[in-house]
C-alpha cells in the first residue's frame, strides 16, 4: 500500500493554562480520498487542521504532508496544502480572478490567467470572473474561498465546515463540487456537523472527541459493523398486548397495536429473525407487512461520543 498522504503520529496540543486540545492523535490519509472528520464543538478538529496546516505549532508528536515534516519542512509541506476556513474572508471590492491570482501569488506561484480561469470554470464561476465579490452570493464566496485554495494547485485541501449556514440545495451542489475535486486527484479532509454530508460523500470517517480520535474506517463499513438495524411489522389485526410467547424478543408495540417493532444487531451470528416470525404466526397474529430500517449514521456518531464522554478517566 502507498504511503499516506498526511501521515500524524503521537500529536500532542497543550495551552498554557495546561489545556490539552489533542491527546496524542494517530491518523493516516490517503491519497485521493474523501476523509469526513467528525466531532462535537469542542472535540479538536479545529485545532488538528491548523497543527497541519502550521498555524497552530504542535506541542508534541509528528506530522508529514506528502513526506515533508510541517515544522522542519514548513514551506514545502504547505506548499501541498489548501485551506478552507469556516469563516468567508474576502475583501469585498476585488474582483473574483484577482483575488485567486493573488492566493496563488502568495505562494510563489508564477502568473497563470488560464489556469485561474480553469479553477474558477470547474466551481462554476467562470462567468463570475470579473464580478466584485460583494456581489456573490453566500454559496458563490464559499466556492470562492475554495478557488482560492486550489490557485496554487495543492494536493491536499482542508475543509473546515465548507457548508454551515447554507440552505439544503446550496449544499448538495457543494458536495458535487467536493466530488469533482476528488475526480481530478485531490485529496480532501472536511470538518462537519452535517452527519449526513459525511455519509454521502466521504469515503472515510474519523470521529474525534476530546481530543482524540475514536475511529477511522470506511463509512460503508462502520454502518454495516456499528449500525443496528430495525425491523417493523406491520398486523393485519390490532394486538392488544404483547403474547408471553414473544416476551423474550426486544420487541416493542405500537399504540394503535397494529405494528410491532424488533431491534437486532448486524453484526450477530443469529438475529433471532426466523425465530420470533415463527413464534409470531404461531401466535395466531396475521403479518401484513415487514420492513427493516438502518440506523443513521447519525444514531451511531451519538453512540460512540457518549461511550467516550462516560469512560472513566
């Protein structure tokens, strides 16, 4: 397997007032993938995007972009990094091509209209090249921010909630954004509260909580090895009471006592599935419907934070 495009070992951030923003944080990324870093406020994913990306000086522990050590090999490392930020600081009165072609100078990167051009076309803003920013739209300046980022065509570009505080349409069209950006090889690390922007574009899931991570892997995965799933069945007769055949099931029964909801885990050698129909029908109830429903990554994100929240210290 090829080498990780950020590699982070043993990383260490603590304040003066003793404060210990990351506890030792491991983690590798890939090249070319889609990592979703998630976390409550407060959990350090912030504070690990700026130890990346230099502007926050590690207190301990290592970390490498694309080889090069971010403390010893600053500038070549952050060379290969675009940043995002969260807040949308643009000077108003520039005009859209000037302000990318000032962020690709700010690296060193010699004049290239074209390929200014080229960034602002795949973000959709090609016919916004020589608009003032003032007159942008909210989801316009964040693609803005984002041509920014890539002027100086890095290979690693940070996210930092690309898309808090836009509406849902605004959203998806930046999540096809994001998609084509991994299409032309970049690799991206996006910091968000939205879990089901991180369900439907990320390859992987880091999940970080006070400070350190609880787990990476493969979103498909960790819905299919943490998700429990839920199975509803539908009575073609009201059932008055649960039958003391069934009182071993975590079964559950509705108000109207026309459904019976049973809960079962994926990763089980036996869900028990067979057994309790059977057991059911045996009851004499006459099914009309059965239907499953996987729980949300969402459900399982709140699962593994309040482990960690109620470990002891």
């Amino acid at each position: 397997m090829a080498d990780p495009i950020v590699r982070i070992r043993d990383l260490v951030k603590r304040y003066d007032d003793g404060f210990e923003a990351l506890k030792g944080v491991d983690l590798d990324i890939r090249e070319g993938e889609i990592l979703a870093l998630l976390g409550p406020n407060g959990a350090g994913k912030t504070t690990l995007i700026s130890a990346i990306c230099g502007i926050a000086q590690p207190t301990g522990g290592t970390i490498t972009v694309g080889g090069h050590d971010t403390v010893r090999d600053y500038r070549r490392a952050r060379a290969l990094i675009g940043l995002v930020p969260q807040e949308v600081t643009l000077e108003p009165f520039e005009q859209v091509a000037r302000t990318v072609a000032f962020s690709r100078g700010l690296f060193g990167k010699p004049r290239d209209p074209a390929l200014v051009e080229r960034v602002l076309r795949s973000l959709s803003l090609g016919d916004k090249m020589r608009t003032k920013v003032v007159e942008l739209s909210g989801g316009m300046k964040r693609r803005v921010l984002i041509a920014k980022a890539l002027a100086h065509e890095p290979r690693v570009l940070f996210l930092d909630e690309p898309t808090a505080g836009v509406d849902v349409e605004l959203r998806r069209g930046m999540w096809d954004v994001v998609a084509e950006l991994k299409r032309q090889g970049v690799t991206i690390i996006l910091t968000t509260h939205y879990i089901e922007e991180a369900e439907a574009i990320a390859d992987r899931i880091a999940v970080i909580n006070g400070g350190r991570i609880l787990l990476v892997e493969e979103t498909a995965a960790l819905m299919a090895r943490m998700g429990q799933k839920q199975m509803t069945i539908a009575l073609a007769d009201p059932m008055p009471a649960l039958p003391e055949r069934l009182a071993a099931y975590d079964l559950s029964l509705s108000q109207d006592g026309r459904s019976l909801t049973y809960t079962f885990d994926t990763r089980a050698e036996r869900t028990g599935l067979t057994r309790l129909l059977s057991d059911l029908l045996a009851t004499g109830a006459r099914v009309a419907d059965v239907t499953t429903r996987q729980s949300s990554l969402e459900e399982i994100f709140v699962g593994l934070t309040r482990q960690e929240e109620e470990a002891p210290a």
